[in-house]
C-alpha cells in the first residue's frame, strides 16, 4: 500500500476546548482566524491528522494539519472558523 494511503487511514482527531485553545493567527477572513498556529507536543499526532477546537459542543475550528515541527503544528478551516482572528 503506498505511504500516502496508509498515513491516510491511520489520521487521528486532536480535539480541544475553545476556552483553554492558546493560538496564533495567521490568516483571517472577516475577522476569523483561517489558518493558526499553536503548539502541539504530543508525539501520537502527526501532519496529517485533524484538529477540532469545541464550545460548549459546538465546532469552532475543523481543520487538517498541515505541517507539526519541533513542538508547534500549524492548521487549516477555510471554511466555517469561528475562532475570532487574535493571537491569545
């Protein structure tokens, strides 16, 4: 099986709350953050893998990891972001 296929099948969801979700904002699109940055030291996750940020159940930010190095992953929602365009 190619890598791409295996990697694929194996991608993991990193779920976090919003109110304890430390970011940085690096694209916005009408005041909410596109594209973040934040830190994730876990070894079980990779690029590749999603990350969902909730609100009181309700999806904040859905996106794929795009690139995880020394300790910080950078993400992707250019879609339905509800996550206010700020660095916290």
């Amino acid at each position: 099986m190619p890598d791409e296929q295996r990697v694929a099948n194996n991608s993991q969801t990193y779920v976090v709350n919003a109110d304890t979700f430390s970011y940085e904002t690096l694209e916005q699109q009408n005041g909410q953050a596109t594209v973040v940055r934040f830190q994730l030291e876990d070894s079980r996750y990779h690029a590749g893998d999603v990350v969902v940020v909730l609100s009181e159940g309700e999806i904040h930010f859905h996106g794929m990891i795009g690139r995880l190095a020394d300790g910080w992953a950078t993400a992707t929602d250019r879609r339905g972001s509800l996550l206010p365009a700020t660095v916290q």
